[in-house]
C-alpha cells in the first residue's frame, strides 16, 4: 500500500512542465474533437501509425474529449482503425 505523508510547500519539488512535443500532440487531438463536435452525422477515424496503438489512440482521444468537457465513444473496427463518436 502507498504511504502517505504532508510535505511543506516549499520542500516539495516543481511540478514538471509538458514538453512542447506532448503540448503540440494534445493540441492535435483536441482538434479532433472539437471538429467532430460540430458534425453530429459524422464519425470519427483514426489510423494507426508506426509505434502506435489502437489502445493509446482511444486514450488520447477520451482525454482531449474530458479536457474540452465532452463525452467521447471510442471502438476499434476489424481493420485496426480507431473509431470515435463525441457527445
């Protein structure tokens, strides 16, 4: 189990800042979102590409869909592709 302890504020190490690689990502995916947000007929699809996932796709996605207050329907198809639908 975790131990828990409280650490004066000043002892406690900076939170580390995102990188602009992780920031531009993030950016990218919440793009994503916000058009498919806007088109209610539409689905959403994202192809796998090298060293990626169809798990981590569907991850990035519902946390772009949280951050931006929307709720985020993710499933992968037979051909590996992620597919999304924003509400």
């Amino acid at each position: 189990m975790a131990r828990f302890r409280l650490v004066d504020k000043e002892k406690a190490p900076r939170p580390a800042k995102q990188s602009g690689r992780l920031a531009a990502r993030m950016r990218e995916f919440d793009a994503y979102v916000e058009q498919l947000a806007t088109s209610k007929d539409k689905v959403g699809e994202l192809m796998p590409d090298d060293g990626e996932t169809a798990r981590g796709l569907s991850l990035r996605i519902s946390r772009a869909a949280r951050r931006l207050n929307k709720n985020a329907t993710t499933w992968v198809g037979k051909d590996g592709s992620v597919y999304f639908t924003i509400s």
